[in-house]
C-alpha cells in the first residue's frame, strides 16, 4: 500500500535515482535508490527497487543509451522527445484498453463447451482459480520490467531470467514468433469460418482467408500501441455486445441447434444425442483424462496472455500505473466469462454445444446476428499479435537510427515488409496444416507452459534472491518468505506439468482426430462455416 507522498518525502532523506517516472502522481519525483535504512520505506512504496535488486546487467543492444543499465523511464522520454514516432505515449487506460481487446475475445465462446466437459461447478472454480494465478504472474511482469525498465519484449526477460544467456534469448524469440504467428493464423481461419457462415459458402474458403489476411495487414500497419489502443477499445466494445447478445439469444430462443425431443435420438454423425439440454454439475461419468485435461487447457489458454505484457509495459509513459489496468481487466474477466460461459451452457446443454457456442444457436438469425459483432476482435485480436511481432524484429534492426522513431521511407517500407512476412506465413499455416485446431493447442502446450508459468516462477525466485539475498524466504516472514517461494515453486511445477502433460493430451487429441477422419485437406476450398 502507498504511503501518502508527504510521508514519503519526509522519510525518504535522499533523492532517488533507479527507476523514474514521467507521469507519476504528485510528489513522486527523480528515481529510486535507497539504502539499506531505507528498506521498509521502498517494501510499502510497492515493489522494493534498491540499486542492487537488479538480477543482472541489461540485454545489449536494449537501448541507444550508452549507459543501458541505468537508463531510466524519464531518461527513454527524453531520448525521443525530439522523435515524429513517440512510444512511450500509453495511458493506463489505453494500456487496459489493449488488454482488453487481448482477452475479452472470442475464447470466450468456446467456455460453454469447457464446462459441459468439466461439469459447472469445477468449471466456474476453475476459472476464477486461473484468473488469480494469471493476476498473480502478471503482477511478477509489471515489477520484473519496473526492475529493469529497458526492457522491450518477453525475449529480452528470457535472456535476464537463465543468466544472461545468449541461447535462452534464442530461444525465447523462436517460441515468441511461433506463438504469435500461430494466433494470426488462428484468427485467419476464424476470419475464413465467419465470412462462410455469413455468405452461406459464396466463395471458395481459401479466398474469404485470404481476404480477412489482406485486412489484418492493413490494420496491423500503424506503429504505437498508443495508436492501436483506439482500435483495442472498439474491438473490446464489440465482442462485449457479441457475447452478451448470444447469451441472451441463447436463453429467448425455443431450443438451441440441433434440438430433438427424443433422448434417443441418433443424430447425422451416429452420435446419440437428444431430449432437453443437460446441465451438468460434474463431470459425466466416463469422462477422459484427456477430455477434461483439454477443456481445462481451454480455459487456461484463453487467460494467459502475459507473453504481450513486457511489450505493453515499455510503451507506456507511466509504468508504475500498470496494475491499475491489470486489476480493471482480471475483475471484467472473470465476470464475462464465468457469466456468459455458465449462462449459454445452461440453456444448450451438454448435447448441443458447439465450440464456439454461436453455433449452439437453433436460430439463424440470432446466431449471424451476435457472430457479426465479433468481426473486430476477429480482425484485432491478430493484428496485435502481429505488431507485437513486427516491434520485436523492427526494434533490433533498428535500434540507435533514425529509422526507428521518425517518418523514412526505409522505416516504413521495413515495417510494412515485416508485417507483411508474418501474415503471409500465417496464412499459409492455417492453409497447410491439416489438424490446425490440435497443432495450435500443442504449441500452446509448449509455449505457454514457459510464457504463463515457469518464466515469471523463475523471475519472482531471482528478483527476491538479489534482493534480500539466496535465504530470502527465511528473512521475510511465514508468508511473504516461505509462502512466496512455496507459491512460486508450485507455480513453475504447473508450467512443467502444462509442457508434459498438457503435451500429451494434445499430441493425444491429434492421433484420435486423425483416426475419426476429422482433418481438412489443403488449400481447401471446403465450407468451415460454424
């Protein structure tokens, strides 16, 4: 908790000189050093930040400062103070804005089909346990970046977190472009699949892909998160409207899609599958490690996010305010999700839901009409996993030139040829790849277990460590000592078990696809339609 800034200023008998802030709240003023007297002071100003509570020196390359490792948030506004392209220029507001539109999307759908799996009631806990853990990890990021605030992106984390190690940096920006790339192609499918439902299949899927492709790059092109936050508001906006509007269509509705008053009713694919919706509140008897393992991937996937943060963090003009953001977005999760997830599936039932649960909708009109809302999430959602992308490439090409922060015709044509290889390798991903929906959670497997859990497990184990020394859990207490390092081992146990486990229930859910035939061909032009 904050101390009011005129106690802080009283106890504070030296000026700070670590972390600095351009838009900090009335008082805050310099950067932040205090010495071993003023250990308590820093610990209540929220995240203790003494000159040595780094974990090691700074990435090269991480800045055209020559001093990088004491290069503050103020001193990066003044280095671009005279630039046409400023990018330290995001809100908290604007910052919640992008996470919004980054989780507030249309995973939410397929969260219905999540608990018809697990039953409601493990569901609905489920969910509220991994948004805390997510809350958690995500706060970890915010105070790692605050730490070392030349940080650019999760790779130059990577690199800091295992030693400074030139090859984790590797491989931390191979699993970061896969991910993200991965999710663009995810959204050209989705993009495809929309255009499908709405024309009824008036043209061949490979065409309406490569449609919402050419789209998605034209609204990937702008350079500042503080540009694209405008967008994340409508994108948010619309997928709110969407949402809700399927869970109110899904309960004034008759019966959901593919509705038939017999129990025992055999439906076109040999499936039993009738009689009233079936709510269940545990899982079905005879549910599947591997079922029920997926379905909570499903909603752990559609939280975790962290792999943007760092990205999101080094664009804003006040760091510090980030948590305000992050406590607005997880409260707004939870409610949406847990909502609209437990409202649909009560009114479709085990039977008839359809991942995502547009489909469970009986009427036509209903469904065309909530499905069109989520046209800009569709869009966005790639568009900024794209520009996180392209920043990573630009930034390391670019760095200390003028091309970087001012209107050059090599600047932009560098931009714009960057963005254009991500989405054209994303298109041809969600074209090639004929088990796209299984490689896609398989990848998730892989790289979430590092990017939701054993990164920031390892960055809270460290950044205490040179803090307060390798015995810091016995100088801080039964819960803040023990406790900490007890949570944060288990956390980066969860991240292997997600990278084994979670492995081979994807790796499972491929070869039972493949043995029910259930795999598109390639460049097909076949209907995808929900």
């Amino acid at each position: 908790m904050l101390l009011k800034h005129s106690t802080c200023r009283a106890q504070l008998d030296r000026p700070w000189s670590r972390i600095s802030f351009a838009d900090r709240p009335s008082g805050f003023a310099g950067s932040f050093e205090p010495g071993e007297k003023h250990e308590k002071d820093a610990e209540i100003l929220g995240s203790p930040l003494r000159k040595y509570s780094r974990i090691g020196p700074a990435v090269s390359g991480a800045t055209a400062d020559s001093d990088s490792e004491n290069i503050n948030i103020e001193r990066q506004i003044e280095l671009e103070a005279d630039a046409a392209i400023k990018y330290r220029t995001c809100s908290w507001q604007k910052t919640a804005a992008l996470l919004f539109s980054e989780y507030i999307c249309l995973a939410i759908m397929s969260f219905p089909y999540s608990y018809s799996v697990l039953g409601l009631v493990p569901g609905l806990i489920l969910t509220v346990v991994q948004a805390a853990f997510v809350l958690y990890t995500s706060l970890i990021v915010w105070e790692f970046c605050l730490r070392h605030p030349e940080t650019r992106d999760v790779c130059d984390i990577g690199q800091m977190l295992f030693w400074n190690s030139k090859a984790a940096w590797y491989s931390t920006a191979v699993m970061f472009l896969l991910n993200n790339t991965f999710i663009q192609a995810l959204h050209v499918l989705v993009i495809s699949r929309y255009l499908n439902t709405m024309s009824t299949h008036a043209v061949c899927t490979v065409g309406f892909a490569v449609i919402g492709t050419v789209i998605s790059f034209v609204c990937s092109l702008p350079r500042t998160f503080n540009t694209l936050s405008k967008l994340a508001t409508l994108s948010a906006f619309f997928t709110f409207i969407s949402v809700i509007l399927a869970a109110i269509f899904a309960g004034v509705e008759d019966h959901p899609a593919g509705f038939d008053p017999d129990p025992n009713h055999i439906n076109k694919n040999g499936v039993q599958m009738g009689g009233n919706p079936i709510v269940l509140v545990v899982p079905a008897v005879g549910t599947t490690f591997v079922s029920g393992m997926n379905a909570f991937l499903n909603i752990s996937y559609t939280f975790i996010g962290q792999i943007t943060l760092p990205s999101f963090i080094a664009e804003m003009k006040n760091p510090f305010d980030f948590r305000k953001a992050l406590w607005l977005v997880t409260i707004a999760e939870i409610i949406v999700f847990s909502l609209v997830g437990a409202v649909v599936y009560a009114y479709t039932g085990t039977q008839y839901n359809t991942a995502p649960a547009f489909g469970s909708l009986g009427n036509d009109l209903y469904k065309k009409v909530s499905f069109s809302f989520m046209i800009p999430t569709l869009i966005f959602l790639g568009v900024l996993y794209a520009s996180v992308s392209a920043r990573f490439v630009f930034f390391r090409i670019f760095e200390g030139t003028r091309h970087k922060s001012n209107h050059t015709v090599l600047g932009w044509a560098s931009w714009a040829g960057i963005l254009a290889a991500t989405w054209i390798l994303a298109f041809i991903i969600a074209e090639v790849i004929p088990f796209f929906a299984d490689l896609l959670s398989l990848m998730s497997s892989l790289f979430d277990s590092f990017f939701g859990w054993i990164f920031w497990g390892v960055a809270y184990l460290r950044m205490r460590r040179s803090q307060f020394g390798p015995d810091f859990y016995k100088k801080r207490g039964l819960i803040r000592g023990w406790g900490g390092m007890i949570l944060n081992v288990f956390i980066i146990i969860v991240g292997i078990y997600f990278l084994t486990v979670g492995t081979y229930a994807s790796v499972d859910s491929i070869i039972l696809d493949y043995r029910a035939g259930n795999v598109k061909g390639v460049f097909t032009c076949a209907d995808n339609s929900v």
